[in-house]
C-alpha cells in the first residue's frame, strides 16, 4: 500500500470498503503505521498552520513559515521532517501521537492554502539526524546489542541506562573511550571506536553525532543506514567508515562494495560511492558533496574474535535408520527413542530432510525430550530448526509445532491455519500471559529455517524476536503479559490430533543464550 492510499483515507475520499482495507492493513504492517503517523503528523501540523480562527495573523505567519522552510532547503526539494513540527510545538507546544488515535478520531484534510498545499507536496520529508527522530523511528527497544569490547568506558548517564546483557536501550549514548562491536537485529555490525555518541534508531539504522565507525553489512541486512547531522549513507555493499567531528561534519570511506551518500538537508541528491572512495559533507548545505582522499585503510576492521557456546541441545536426525535419535549437543542428554514405548501409532517417522535425515509428523504424533535443570524457561535462549509444511494443508490439521516446557509454563510455537490470529501460515509464539505473531507464510510446500530468541526479563514486544530464514520478522500483532517462569523439563515437538502439525522438521538447536543474529543466519544459509 502507498502513500497515496494513505493520503486518500486521511483527507476523508475513501468509502466504507476503502477505509477498512486501510485500517486493516495498518493492524499488520508495522512500517505502514510508522508512515500513517508521518503523514497524520503533517495533517496535524497543517491545521495548526492554517486554522481559520488565525486570520489576522495567517499571512504573516505563512510567510514566516515558507522563509523557515526555505532556509532548510526546501527550495532544494529537501528539508528535515522536524523542522515543520518544531513549528507547531512552538506554536502549540508538543503533541504525542500514536498510530490508533488517528484511526479513532479520523482525520480530514485542513489545507487552506492551495499554495503552501503545491509546496509541501513537492517536499520530500526526511528524518532529521540532528535530533535522532524521523519517520522511521520505531518504538521497538533492544535493536542491537555490544557484542564484544575493548577497553570500553560510557558515560556515567549512559551506563546508568545500560543492561548487564549488553542489549543498547534508545537514545543518544556517550562512550567516552574504547570500542565496542554492535550487532544489529539485522545482522549488520557497526565498530564504534570512543569517543563518540550515538544513537540505535531501528534494526538497521543508527546515527552518530561524532565519533567514528566501520559498518559490515551481509546481503541480508542491505540497506543498513548510518545518519550524522551532515551525512546519510545506505549501504549497498559490504564495508564503509564513517567519521563525524564535534562540529558534526562527516566523511564516508568506502572499503568494500558501494554505498549512497546524500546530505542531510539541503542539497539531498544522492551520490552512489564505491570502493576506494570517499567523500565529506560539511555546513555549506546547497554544495554537492565533496570528494576527499581515500583513507580507508585507517579505520580499525576487527575487534577480537566471535565467540559463541555450542548449542546445549542438537538433533541432526540424519541416522539413516534406527530407532534411537543422536544427541549432538553441549549438555549431557542421553540419545533419545524415536518410538516411545507403547506408542508406535502417535511418534513421527523419518524422511528426507532439508539437509539429509530428518523427521516427518502427522497431526497427534509426537516426539518428547526430557531435559535437565539448566533448562530454565525464564532465562535467555534460542530455539532454531528447518521445518516444512505442505501448502495446502488446513486449519483441521493443527498447528502446533513445539512445546518448549510443561502444561501452562512453557514456550509454544505454533504455525496460524485458520487466520484468526493473524495472517495464514504465520508463526504464533506464546508463553503465559503474552504471544506474538510474525508475518511471513511459512505453510507454503518450502523449507524454512525458523528461530526465536529470547533475551530474558520482562516485555515480548521488546524482548522476543522471531526470524524466519534468517530475517527479523514483523510483528503482526503483539500481547504483552507473564512469561513463563522456572525449569523447562520438557521440549515436546508435534501436538495432539487437533492441535499437531502435519509437515517436516530438521536440524533442530536450543541455545541457552540469545545468540547473536549473525549466527542465526549462517544457521539459516
């Protein structure tokens, strides 16, 4: 859906049919929403502007409007998004505004002045670096995460804010010395060498305000941007460095692949850099962005080694034949039968895998692995596996795939049939109190590679993320509530003849850690 969709519902043109495939697909599209409340934010902003009780003062202030944006380079086609609503909130002082309200209350379009309407039109609004707030901004918390460290020093406010798991809350952070390896959600790195601030804008987004930094970005987090107050710049590559004085003028180095490079305001077209160039952009906002010599090779390109604990539990089920199943992991659980006693009618079968053995269920069979005490439902793991549903299996087979624990406090991870929690083929993950349901089919005759990882502590919205063939899922819908709490005991794949799924799994991994994103995607590869 468009923005043009988006404009039409807004300004009240659409009927009944219209507004509710509107409203519907903002319920499942959480970039959608972030887009509805920039433009609601703009109609908002235009009422203000324009309202017909202001008349002896209009014109005047118009006026003074169109010189302000003039002066941000408007008439470059270009200026901050902030910008229009740093005049309101002078104006009307600041307004929060959330996706919903805008559904509740509808908003029509005030546009009083055919003239400041044609201008705006032709203004390409764009997130403000200087202040960390744009369009894309998400409320999500926990978007990346210091991987590893060297001599590493915050700010005494920043450490204030920060976990004992080294996920990076929202906000401008100070490193006053050292450097620290962020990992994005995305599966895109950034090395932050001190002193520098900065801020974890989204999944793939960052801004730095000075400082200095190398980002590595594999192909699944293309697009990876980095924001300064001068410079914006969208991989298209793998490695590029960026520098950012305390004056906030900025230099890009591109080491590897290309990168797309445009001011932050002003003069905002876009130059493609590729490797073994560079290029600053300083105060002077009208000039085109400056090329500079390449000193790429100054920045600093690794930091240690990765590290990470083998899985605690492994199931390749690649034994051709048998009926004992081969326990590869890290903790001490015995080989598993894949039969379990007096219940040949209700285990699943073996087959071909994604990658040699694997095991295929019908709707009611099972296969249980009893667990020892280090499995704890209320701590930090990862769940990862290769599972295949036909695509035209229905909601009377069931959906459910795992059940990571006993009775009511568990983990369950079930694929959506019948629709009436989201999209079909979606995954639907719950534990006590709270769920959450992703977006991607995966009930379409394909293997997928399928994970969740869970970072501890409370919150599902901030602190569950579900991937699917290596990418961050989008949220569909989210409840937050208790999670379940103490030993697992238990990890039961399939479900009972109403609930099981019908389909194949293989290559199945429990980590008693939230594993990095990169690790889940080399999994998935």
């Amino acid at each position: 859906m468009d923005s043009e969709h988006l404009e039409a519902y807004l300004s009240g043109e659409l009927d009944e049919r219209g507004r509710r495939q509107v409203e519907h697909a903002l319920r499942l599209d959480a970039d959608l929403r972030a887009s509805f409340v920039v433009q609601a934010q703009m109609e908002a902003a235009l009422r203000v502007l324009l309202a017909a009780d202001r008349e002896d003062e209009s014109a005047a202030f118009r006026e003074g409007v169109l010189a302000r944006l003039r002066s941000e380079g408007a008439g470059e086609r270009s200026f901050a998004r902030s910008v229009l609503l740093e005049i309101v909130e002078e104006r009307e002082g600041p307004r929060e505004a959330r996706w919903p309200d805008y559904l509740k209350t509808g908003l029509i379009s005030a546009v009083a002045s055919v003239g400041l309407l044609l201008i705006l039109q032709s203004i390409i609004f764009q997130p403000s670096p200087e202040d960390g707030t744009g369009p894309a901004r998400r409320s999500e918390s926990f978007s990346a995460r210091v991987e590893r460290s060297e001599d590493l020093r915050w700010g005494s406010e920043s450490l204030r804010r920060l976990g004992e798991d080294g996920w990076l809350p929202g906000g401008i952070l100070q490193l006053e010395a050292g450097s620290a390896l962020l990992a994005f959600n995305s599966g895109a790195t950034a090395l932050v060498e001190g002193p520098a601030e900065f801020s974890v804008e989204s999944t793939n987004r960052l801004f730095l305000k000075h400082g200095r930094l190398v980002a590595e970005v594999p192909p699944m987090a293309t697009g990876f941007t980095v924001n300064t107050p001068r410079l914006n710049a969208i991989d298209l590559g793998t490695r590029f460095g960026i520098t950012v004085d305390e004056e906030g003028n900025s230099e890009l180095h591109v080491m590897e692949g290309t990168v797309s490079a445009s001011r932050s305001s002003g003069n905002t077209v876009s130059t493609i850099v590729r490797e073994g160039l560079a290029v600053a952009a300083d105060s002077r906002v009208r000039t085109a962005l400056a090329p500079v010599p390449y000193a790429g090779d100054s920045f600093r390109l690794r930091l240690g080694s990765p590290s990470a604990a083998p899985p605690a539990l492994r199931f390749a089920f690649d034994e051709s034949s048998g009926a004992i199943l081969e326990h590869g992991g890290a903790r001490k659980i015995f080989d598993i039968p894949l039969v379990a006693s007096g219940e040949l009618d209700r285990s699943p079968r073996r087959a071909a895998g994604r990658s040699g053995g694997g095991l295929v269920f019908q709707a009611g069979e099972t296969l249980d692995i009893p667990l020892t005490h280090e499995f704890v439902l209320d701590e930090p793991h990862t769940l990862a596996f290769w599972i295949k549903l036909p695509a035209d299996i229905d909601a009377e087979h069931g959906g459910e795939i795992l059940v990571y624990g006993r009775d009511e406090a568990a983990w369950r991870l079930a694929c959506d049939l019948g629709g009436g929690t989201g999209r079909r083929g979606a995954l639907h993950i719950d534990g006590g109190g709270a769920a959450a349901v992703g977006t991607t089919d995966v009930a379409d005759g394909r293997w997928h590679h399928v994970a969740y990882r869970y970072l501890g502590g409370r919150g599902v919205s901030s602190r569950l993320h579900l991937f699917v063939d290596g990418r961050l899922e989008s949220l569909s819908e989210i409840a937050d509530g208790p999670l379940p709490a103490g030993r697992a005991g238990n990890l039961r794949l399939g479900g009972s003849p109403g609930e099981g799924f019908h389909g194949w799994i293989d290559e199945l991994q429990l980590h008693l850690e939230a594993i990095p994103t990169t690790m889940i995607q080399s999994l998935a590869e």
